[in-house]
C-alpha cells in the first residue's frame, strides 16, 4: 500500500477531525501529497496540498482558515486538520502524492497525481 488514509468518522457541525495520510515506497518518493475529497453526486475537488521538503502549501480558498495540512517527515506522515467543519464537508477524503507545483504541475486538478489512497469518510451533522 503506497498511501493509506484514516481519521475519518461522524462529527456534529462545528467539530474537528485531523486526519492522517501514511506514505510508503514510491507515493513518499513523490514531491508532494495533495487532500482531494468527493461528495456524491459531485466531481472530485481539492483540499489541499504540501511539499515534503519544505512543508510549502496550497489551500482551496474556500477552507483556508479552517484547514490545515502538516507532514512529519520523519514519521512519513501528512495530516489534513480540520476545524469548524460543516455538514457540507461530508465527503470522502482521499490523499494523492505527485509532483510538487514548482515543476509547474497544477496542484488542484487530481489527473497530476499518480498514487491515491482508498480514502475516508467524513461525515459531518447539522
């Protein structure tokens, strides 16, 4: 298993979740690990993303402020902390490693990724 993702669960609105995204072989070769997550029904969207060696990282606009994604190096670890969440943050959330955008690889389109974990499900109660 290249990426597993986990920390998903049910969480009233206004909670948080952080959760973890656990790189192996060449998915923690790749330059970064990207947070998409899908709502059925809808396309896939970005979340966010960071570099391993510089921990540099883009957000959606729509969450910044609310989201947070960090990585331990050393633990081979990306996190995505979610706060304020809301019902309409109910999805499935997969981690994705590709290119870092600094190689002029776009970020938000999920076809850039090349490895993608099974995802987890966030479900989020009003």
């Amino acid at each position: 298993v290249q990426l597993q993702a986990s920390g998903g669960g049910l969480v009233q609105a206004g909670g948080s979740l952080r959760l973890s995204c656990a790189a192996s072989g060449r998915a923690r070769r790749a330059d970064a690990i990207g947070w998409f997550r899908q709502a059925p029904g809808k396309e896939r969207e970005f979340v966010a993303a960071i570099t391993w060696n510089f921990g540099n990282t883009r957000y959606a606009e729509s969450l910044k402020g609310r989201f947070t994604i960090s990585r331990d190096n050393g633990k081979n670890m990306v996190y995505l902390q979610m706060n304020s969440l809301k019902p309409e943050d109910t999805a499935i959330y997969y981690c994705a490693a590709g290119p870092s955008w600094y190689s002029g690889s776009n970020y938000r389109d999920p076809t850039r990724y090349d490895y993608w974990g099974q995802g987890t499900q966030v479900t989020v109660s009003s």
